[in-house]
C-alpha cells in the first residue's frame, strides 16, 4: 500500500474550484466516496459542481442541504451528492440508502462526511476546504491513495 498523498491548491475563482474539481476526476471510478471538509461557505458545493461539469454533466448541480441527497447520471456513472449536515449520526445515512449507492458503483461526494462516522471508507478521497486570509480565496487539500 502506497499511503495518503496530499496534493494543496489554492483556488482564487469558482472557475479555479471547478478547475481542481477536474483534476480530483480523473481518479474517480465506480464506488469512490469523496468527503468534503469544510465549513459552511468553503466551497463544497462549488467543488461538486466542477466535479460534476468535468464528468459530463450538462445541468446543474445543487446544495442538496433540504434533499439530503441528489443524484445525477454522468456517461460513466451515477454521481450522488449527499448533504449530511441535518443528520445525527452514521443510523441516519444508512437510511437515505448511502450503502445501496457504495454497491451499485455510484461515486457519492458526501459534504458534513465527520456525521458518517465509521461509514466513509478508509480509501475515501478527502477534500478540506478552508478560506485564505483574501476574500473568495480558498485553500483545498486533496489526499487520496497514492
């Protein structure tokens, strides 16, 4: 096993966002989770949208903050975007089908993942996302498997 390896950008634009959003793309396959770190505001969302465009998307990708969760068909898979900040707790997702999506190769991008608990996997990608001290900056560390 190679171990984490963490790649640092700092995004100064939504387009800069969409840009890292691309690179975090290409290593995407079936069954990936993706947890998004960061506090209200960071730019999650903004991170799916790009992930969303870079795969193929032709419509908007939305804050599922009141859904839960969203669900898009890209040409390769089924991107779900998950919103756990309304949750309690890991009982919770298990509910709204999180482990349905993990088996049928969809790759789920999960915003608030710290309320999954033990339920984001150990080979999940982890983007944090923290604003820099200029306005509409934002610092975005990516690990993944090396």
């Amino acid at each position: 096993m190679a171990g984490q390896v963490t790649t640092t950008y700092t995004a100064r634009s939504v387009e800069e966002t969409w840009q890292v959003a691309g690179e975090v793309a290409r290593l995407l396959k079936p069954g990936t989770v993706i947890a998004l770190h960061g506090d209200l505001g960071s730019g999650k969302t903004t991170f799916v949208q790009g992930l969303g465009f870079a795969l193929g998307l032709r419509r908007p990708v939305t804050s599922p903050t009141f859904t839960l969760s969203t669900e898009y068909q890209t040409p390769a898979f089924k991107l779900v975007h998950m919103d756990l900040y309304r949750l309690s707790g890991p009982d919770d997702l298990l509910t709204i089908g999180y482990p349905e999506y993990l088996e049928t190769g969809a790759v789920v991008a999960v915003e608030w993942p710290e309320r999954a608990g033990d339920l984001i996997p150990p080979d999940a990608i982890h983007v944090r996302f923290s604003l820099a001290a200029e306005p509409e900056t934002r610092v975005i560390a990516v690990s993944a498997e090396g």
